[in-house]
C-alpha cells in the first residue's frame, strides 16, 4: 500500500504475490510460485530444498518438524515430510525403517540417543560412532568427539539406561562396586587363546620332527647315490 489511510490493501496484479506482508509499492509484487516452490533472491521461483516443503499461502518453504526430512526438493505439503532424518546426538529407530512412518510418532520415537560411550555427528545416520579408546561420554546424546572427555576406568551404574558401551554387561562385583564386563567375548578370546597354545605345543614338535626325518632322507639319498665315490675315497 503505497497510501497512508486506506482502510485495505491493493492486490498484487493476476500471477504475482509479495514475498512477506508489509508490502509498500506494486514493485514488490513479484511471481506467485506454485506449491513446492518459493522465492528465490533473483525473483525467480525455485524449488523447496530437501527438507523443507510450501502449500497453499505458505510465503517460504516450511521446514520438516524435527526427525524428519523429505525424499527430494519441490515438496508441496507435509506429508512428503517421511523419511527419518534424526539430528546430531541421535540415530534412527532401525525398528522403524521399513515399516510406514507415522507423522505423528513422538520425536524419542523415532530417534533414540546415542548411548554412553558414544556419539554423533551429523544429520540421519542408523547408528553412532564410538568414543576413543579409554574415554566415554559423561550422558546419552553427545553429538561430537569432544564430548568423550570421561576417563573411563570400567565402572559403571546399572540404573543408567546404556551403563556400558560396545555391548558389555554392568556387573555387580562386590558390595556397590559394579564394572562393565565382556563376559561372553572374554570367555571367546580365553577359549581362543588356549587353542591356539595348543596347536603351537603340539604342531612345533610335530614340523620340527618333519624337517628333521626330510632331511636325513635327503642325506641318506645322497649317500646311495655317490657311495662308490665315498668307497673309493676312504678305501
């Protein structure tokens, strides 16, 4: 409204909108986009980026509610908002991956945080990248590296939702002592190391003994084959 008094707006010519209210001058009506597009800075209509979605009197493209993202660019309502997309902290519900996504799932539904001992980084990722060596994080949800700032000397809590990280049990050791524990992986590597002590004690032996019988064939071959040279060199 380029008028001061005027009890309603002007409309913008046939085709043509204002990118948000407030407008002064026809000069700011520009080209009404069609759903699944907006304004862009060269007056130029141009796609919803993925993510992101504009229907009916919408001004701009309308991002995705949190845990959710779209299929590809030029989406024109919010039911194109269903594909899992779980922020940093946060992986997807493999549950739910293949099944039909209800857009009225809770957010924890759909994106769980990444245990103790873990974290993430970027946006839709299936699971969470594991902690250095030694370190853990000090709750649930870390979304860098530099949240694994815990030293981590095997104990635990068992009334925490993920006490242990890499799969290992809290196990109670004594009175209030509890210390994560690979029981099943550490009787595997035990089982593993006495097997392979064994093949070493009784393979050892074994192809030394081989070498040891080849060689005297091969000694003993020798000597049949050049024992007139050895007659005639010792009598």
């Amino acid at each position: 409204m380029p008028y001061s008094g005027r009890l309603k707006c002007l409309a913008c010519p046939i085709d043509r909108t204002t990118v948000g209210e407030g407008s002064i001058n026809k000069e700011e009506c520009s080209i009404k986009c069609k759903d699944g597009e907006e304004m862009g800075q060269n007056e130029q209509c141009q796609p919803c980026s993925k993510g992101t979605f504009r229907e009916g009197l919408m001004s701009v493209c309308q991002r995705c509610q949190i845990g959710f993202t779209t299929k590809k660019e030029g989406s024109l309502n919010s039911k194109e908002c269903n594909q899992i997309n779980c922020p940093p902290g946060y992986f997807g519900n493999n549950k739910l991956i293949n099944e039909e996504i209800n857009l009225n799932f809770e957010f924890l539904q759909i994106c769980l945080p990444c245990p103790i001992g873990y974290y993430q980084n970027e946006y839709g990722s299936n699971k969470c990248k594991k902690c250095p060596e030694g370190y853990m994080t000090k709750q649930l949800g870390a979304k860098n590296i530099f949240e694994c700032d815990q030293v981590w000397n095997g104990s635990c809590k068992p009334d925490q939702p993920e006490p242990c990280p890499n799969g290992s049990e809290c196990i109670q050791i004594r009175g209030e002592i509890f210390e994560c524990r690979k029981i099943f992986v550490e009787f595997l590597n035990n089982e593993q190391n006495i097997r392979e002590q064994r093949i070493k004690r009784f393979w050892f032996p074994l192809i030394l003994g081989i070498i040891c019988v080849i060689i005297i064939g091969i000694l003993f071959l020798f000597f049949i084959l050049n024992r007139k040279k050895w007659f005639e060199f010792f009598f």
